[in-house]
C-alpha cells in the first residue's frame, strides 16, 4: 500500500529505531509520554515493515472507548472509514473487513482470541498500549502472547507500549528486549497545586475550581473525579452556575457510545466544554481543545476480598503514574495547565503505580483461562505479579463448585463450554444450567446484562432491570440482545426452550448464586446469605421486604455487605431448579446464649434456616463435641480453670517454647486446635459450661503430657522455690523465663542465684519490699549483694526501719519477719 504521510508528532523521530529492532528482535518495549502519538502513528508506521507480510496488526486498548478513538484517528489520517484498513473489534460492536490490517481489539477480547487460536494465524504483531494501567486481561494476554512466541510463533511481534511504564520490569520479564524511549511532549504543561481543606468535599472543590478556571483561563477543561456520583453531583452544580455557551459533558463507563463520542468530541464553535471524567480519559484519547486539567487527586478501584467473593469499590489517592497522565490531557493540542487538588509535598508520597488487577481481583475467570492453556502453576506464565495463594485457592474451589474444574484442577467438559461464553465463571454456568430447563436465551440475556454496566437501567430489582433491557430498542441494547442470542444458540433442552415465557431471574441467577440465596432475618431490609454472611437493602426498596433472594451483586466489608443487584425467588423454584440443596437432618450443636447443647431437627440450605423443632438434648460424645465448638466460639477464658490448671498451662507451655516436642502447645491456639484430645474425652456426660469441673480440665491438660514425664516435669519445671527461711514461692512460667517474685529478706544468706533445671536455667527474681513493692530485677543475685545492694539499703532503711538491712546478706540469717523490739 502507498506509505502514509504520518504527522509529526514527538513519536516519529523514535519510529525508525523501532523498526530496526523490530527486524532483528521480536519483542520490544517503547516508553512514550502523553501526547506523543504512540498509539496512532506505531501501527500506522509497521503497516509498511517487510517482515509484516500480510499479516494483521493487533493493536490492544484497555477500553472501549480508546479502541474506538484510536481506530477512528488512525482512519482519518488514511482518509479512509473505519471497517477498511483500520477496524476495531470488541464485544457488543465489530468494524472489520477482508480488508482490514490493523485492528484494534479490547484486552479481554485479545485473551478470547488467543485462547481460541494459540498460534494467532494471520497475525503479524501484537501492540499492547497503555500497559501501565495492568488490567487483567493485559497482564494475562501479554503472558499468553509470550508463551504462544516461544512455542509456537517466533516470527510474531510483541510490542508494550506506555506513557508511565514501569521499563525495568517490563524489559526483564520480555529478556531484555530493545527498549525506545521518546522524551518530551508535544506542549508544556504547568503543574499547579491547590490544597484541599480536610473538610471540603471533592465536589464543592472541583466544581469551585472549575468556575474560577472558566473565569480566568481560556480553553475547555478537563476534571476527574473518582466516580460517577461525584461526577453527576459536579454537573448539577456546574449547571445551574455556568453560561450557556459552556457545555458540561459527563464521561464514565456507564454512559452509551454516543454519549461518551460527544464527550471527546471537539467543543462546536464558539462554545467551551467541561469534560467530568473517571479514569476513563487518562490514555489513549485526545479531547479536542482541552487546554486546563482539574486532577481531584482520587480514584476508585475495586479491591476484592476472597474469603467473602466480595468486589468492593474503595476511593483512594492516584498513582504518579496516574496523576502524569492526567496532567499530560492538558498538552495534547497546545500549552495548557495541570491543577492538582493537593499539596505539592504529598505528590512524593504517592504509590510510584496503580495497583494491578491480578493483585485484588476475583480470580476465578483467570483460574479457568490457565486451565484450558494447560497451566496448573501460575508460575509456568510470564506474568509480571503472581495471583495471591489465597485468592486463586478460593478461585478454584469456586469452579470445583461450578463444576468447572474437577478435584485434580483439571479442566472438565462443562469447563470448556463455559470457557467459551466468554462470560465470567457463574453466569457461565447459570446459562448452561439454565439451558437445561428450557431457560438458555433469558438466561443470556440475563449475564449480558450484569456485564454491561448501565444495560437497562440502574434498579437494584434485576426483574425490572431485565423488564426494561428486553422493552429497550436501543443500538447497545439491540447489540446485547443479538449477543445473548449467540451465546444461547445450539444450547437445548430435554423440555424444549420456554420461548416466549416469562422467566424469574431470581430462578435463573440460582444457578449461579446458590451460595447467595438470602433469607430475610431480623428486620425489613436485612437478610442472611446461604454462605453465612449477612447483606443490607436500604428499607425504601421493594426487595427489601422480600423474604427470599438471589444476590448478584454486593459490596462493602462483609459485616456490612450492602446489595446492589438480587432477585426474588421462592423456595419452590430452589427445591426444582437444585434438588437437594434443601435438606432436612437432625443437628446438635452449642448455643452460645445459654452456653448448652441443643438439638434439633432442621431444615436448612447452608446458613439459612427455614423450619427447626427442638429434640431431646444429646449425651456422650455427641454432646462434647458441641461443647468443643463452644469452646472454639467463646474461647478458652471461659472455662473453669483452676489456679492449679493456669499453672500448669504456664510450666507445659514454657517447656514447648523452651525444648518443643514433645511437650504440648498450651497456648489458647494451642489447645483450641487439640480439644478433641485434652477436653472431649473428659466431659462425659457433660451438657452445658455449667457443668464442666475445673478437675476435668485439670486432667485433661495432664493427658497431654508425654507419657511418664510427671518427674521431668517437677524436676525441669518445678511448681515453687524453696526459700531459705522454709517458705514455698510460686514461679511464674508465663514469659520467655521463670520468674520468683520474693522478698530480698528471705533471700539472706544465699551466695548463689537460685536455678532450676538442675541449675541449668537461672530464675528471674523480682525483689520486692517488705511492703511487697519492686526494688530490683535480676538474674545474677550474688552480682547483685556486691553491687547495687548498697544503694539499695541506703534508700531502703529509711523507708523501713523496722526490717533488717545489714551491710553484707550474703551472711545475714534469712527471714521473713522485722526486726525485734529493742527492750
């Protein structure tokens, strides 16, 4: 094709040197500021290398909205439309050709693509731009591209490309490829900061610095803000302040294509623009005009916690990284001005980059992806951060639940078929679950619907959400419904497909949720969860009062879960659709409030109890076990220990921190871990913590002890010191060494520092007063008598007259009385 006239951005002069490495290597890494037209003018520029043949360029953007920007830059500067030689392909809208050679795909459709076709036939390079932002369909993609390289297409081009790249990791991860930097950017931007008072909203902020900017500077303005309410809230105020020639234009996720094209679009003549943006605008587009960026400094990220499945989005402080880009918006077309609601001090206390994805994420479609690669070790992948243990393990115990896995993390035949939706995990297997009740296209329609974010309206009742995306006669939505189809063609039932029928989407979401079927407990609004895990519905919604649900979605901590998508359904609908997951057994357990042993014959699913009826209370073994997990609930300060048992926890606990085995672990972890061994076996007969002897504890502890070690035990560890003048002292075993607490007087006489051990382990004394009070640590007495003794009688004759204080104990007589009356 006849070479492209490229404009001459900061980019250009750095293109021939990624040729030349691109012709001997087939890995290179390009470090580009903002505004230096990578990610148009790369693709564009290897359209003409030799070594591309024929082949397609890939070239991969973290959003939709950058993949349709960069593809229709790149369009008009070939004086082309897009669908011709540049197209760009995501998931509800396709712009391709036969003749289409550079195609810019979303990162989750690259992993689609390369799962499906390992060896990438057709293509010739695979551009991964904005790699900073470490989604995690880019950390995987760019490991999958690699492995496929190595194995199977050494002659393909792998390219990272970002403004704020982290190059000395990126270039160790790829063994040491070329890497081109490109300094510079097109126009100077200005930083400035403007300290935000601790008690000013970040609305009130940016919407007042919005206004003075509009009164000062010329230009349109770009702002971020952390999230969408922030932005609607900014937009309202802004609104009823500004002049009519200045146009207020929201951009987030949420927003429709042409809602979100109007957005970048340049500001028509004789009118500004005040773009309100999330994240979304910091790569890859250019917004026309734009000469003054408002940073508020915050972002939201989704921060996932494994043990509960729980997405929830935290509010937090940008990166350096992030907070470069952003003030690189303002340089794009001409000199512009960067206001950053901070501190200029508190920018070297930002984190160098954002967190990436795979770090706090639901790592269940990533688990399901490296098992249809053939990879059981994450390890194997050249990924830039490992998955947590935790998260993965939680991850794969989710598709072994799903059916997905079986017990040898080995993919299973529904796994692959999950794999192929391209859905995540559940909603994968609630469409082929659903499928099998005749369910397939409303089930469809259904995951399409929970992974496209506005799809149908924002309701909390996914009925009505469901109601309203089927009514919607929209391009996204008719594009969503088409999608559905696809996704539910050549799935079948037994039964037929119900077709036209209305479907509860509580019915189909059980498939995916069982462990989020929520049963209405303790009020209007508050449910408990098959998973044991309570969730909140602000009283004013009508699912509030439902009594059954099924939870799509929820976030914050798990004590204060607060649900934003569920559905109801009936237990009849759970009892058809999961035979079994209801069922009715005879159960003992420990209730905590009157400290006893129930019983009971319950009907439950998980957490969740639907009837129950007492039975006679259990005996024997049945009944200790239920007090052991007592035991566990209110923790061992509530058994009856006598001082006799407390010290000896303290002598067997000081031996398994001093030798270890064989002497037992009588910590609280300790025996909490082996109460069927120390306490179970001595509660016979025993239904309630009222009933448990402290002498049953006490026997319990010395069966824990190795067999024959009663006189080790004396000997290595003896409860008390004999002093001098007769009297027995306990000795404390609680800390890393024996202590005595004594008075010096009953110490007289002793030349040598009392040990035990078979003098081995010197004792810690504490010498008190004869009013019992502290004067001295130590663990060298006979030190002591001929050091710090003087001072210490000095001081202590005053203040007790009437005890003996002589000038040398070590040959004074011990006692434990004053001094006898002079006559």
């Amino acid at each position: 094709m006849t070479p492209v006239q490229l404009p001459q951005l900061p980019i250009a002069e750095r293109l021939p040197a990624l040729a030349e490495a691109l012709e001997i290597n087939n890995c290179a890494v390009l470090s580009a500021p903002p505004g230096a037209g990578k990610t148009t003018l790369v693709p564009l520029y290897l359209l003409d290398q030799t070594w591309r043949g024929d082949g397609r360029i890939l070239l991969l953007e973290p959003r939709r909205l950058a993949a349709r920007a960069a593809a229709s830059r790149m369009a008009d500067l070939l004086g082309e439309a897009v669908g011709k030689t540049v197209g760009y392909r995501m998931r509800l809208d396709n712009r391709v050709s036969s003749a289409t050679r550079i195609e810019v795909v979303t990162e989750g459709v690259f992993v689609r693509m390369i799962l499906g076709d390992p060896e990438l036939k057709g293509i010739a390079a695979v551009l991964f731009d904005e790699f900073h932002e470490r989604s995690l369909d880019a950390d995987l993609g760019l490991a999958l591209a690699l492995d496929a390289q190595s194995a199977l297409r050494p002659d393909i081009r792998i390219i990272v490309m970002s403004a704020t790249l982290d190059v000395e990791r990126i270039a160790s991860l790829l063994s040491g490829p070329p890497v081109i930097v490109s300094e510079g950017r097109s126009f100077p931007v200005e930083i400035r900061h403007q300290d935000r008072p601790t008690d000013q909203r970040i609305e009130d902020a940016v919407t007042a610095t919005v206004l003075r900017t509009l009164a000062e500077e010329e230009g349109s303005v770009l702002a971020f803000l952390p999230g969408q309410a922030e932005i609607r809230r900014v937009a309202e105020r802004l609104q009823e302040k500004v002049a009519s020639n200045i146009l207020i234009a929201p951009l987030y996720g949420m927003l429709s294509q042409p809602e979100q094209d109007a957005a970048i679009r340049p500001a028509p003549p004789g009118t500004r623009k005040v773009v309100l943006s999330t994240s979304i605008a910091e790569t890859s587009i250019t917004i026309d005009g734009v000469r003054v960026v408002i940073d508020s400094g915050l972002q939201r990220l989704p921060v996932y916690e494994a043990s509960t499945g729980i997405t929830r989005l935290e509010t937090v402080r940008v990166s350096r990284a992030s907070a470069d880009q952003r003030a690189g918006r303002a340089g794009r077309t001409e000199p512009g001005m960067a206001i950053r609601l901070w501190h200029a001090g508190q920018t070297a206390a930002l984190a160098a980059f954002t967190p990436p994805e795979i770090l706090a994420s639901d790592l269940s479609g990533l688990a399901l992806d490296m098992a249809h690669w053939g990879v059981a070790d994450p390890r194997q992948l050249l990924l830039l951060d490992m998955p947590p243990d935790v998260a993965l393990k939680e991850a794969r115990q989710l598709l072994i639940g799903l059916g997905a896995l079986d017990e040898n993390l080995q993919l299973t035949a529904k796994g692959r078929r999950m794999r192929d939706f391209g859905l995540p995990p559940r909603l994968a297997a609630m469409v082929l679950g659903a499928s099998e009740h005749g369910e397939a296209k409303a089930a469809a329609e259904l995951a399409v619907l929970l992974t496209e974010q506005g799809l149908g309206g924002n309701n909390l009742d996914l009925d009505e959400r469901l109601r309203q995306f089927q009514r919607d006669r929209g391009e996204r939505a008719r594009n969503a419904r088409n999608l559905a189809q696809r996704l539910a063609s050549g799935l079948s039932s037994p039964n037929g497909d119900t077709g036209g029928s209305p479907v509860s989407a509580g019915a189909l979401l059980v498939h995916a949720f069982p462990d989020r079927v929520a049963r209405q407990r303790g009020g209007r609004g508050r449910f408990v969860m098959a998973n044991g895990r309570g969730a909140e519905i602000a009283a004013t919604e009508r699912l509030a009062g439902g009594e059954l649900l099924v939870i799509a979605d929820l976030t914050g901590k798990a004590a204060q879960a607060r649900v934003l998508a569920a559905a109801e359904i009936t237990r009849e609908d759970i009892e058809r659709i999961l035979p079994g997951a209801i069922s009715t057994a005879d159960e003992s357990g420990f209730d905590t409030g009157s400290r006893q042993v129930r019983a009971r014959r319950t009907t439950r699913m998980g957490a969740i109890v639907f009837d129950e009826q007492p039975l006679p209370r259990p005996k024997g073994a049945e009944a200790a076990l239920a007090l052991a997990e007592g035991v566990r609930l209110l923790g061992l300060s509530a058994l009856p220990f006598s001082k006799a048992a407390g010290q000896l926890r303290q002598r067997l606990g000081f031996l398994y921190r001093s030798l270890g085995d064989p002497w037992p672990d009588t910590s609280d972890e300790g025996l909490a871990a082996r109460l069927d061994d120390w306490f179970v076996p001595f509660q016979s007969g025993v239904t309630s913590f009222q009933e448990i002897t402290a002498s049953s504890l006490h026997e319990g502890l010395m069966a824990l002890m190795p067999p024959g070690s009663q006189r080790d035990l004396d000997r290595l560890v003896p409860t008390h010191f004999m002093a001098p003048t007769g009297q027995a002292h306990p000795i404390r075993y609680d800390g890393d060494e024996p202590v005595l607490q004594i008075r010096v007087q009953e110490l007289f006489g002793l030349k040598t520092h009392p040990t035990i051990g078979g003098g081995k382990l010197p004792l810690l004394l504490e010498l008190t007063s004869p009013a019992h009070r502290p004067i001295q640590t130590t663990r060298d007495l006979p030190g002591f008598w001929g050091g710090s003794w003087k001072d210490v009688r000095a001081d202590m004759r005053g203040r007790y007259p009437k005890h003996p204080w002589p000038e040398d104990p070590a040959s004074a007589d011990p006692t434990t009385r004053a001094k006898p009356r002079s006559t």
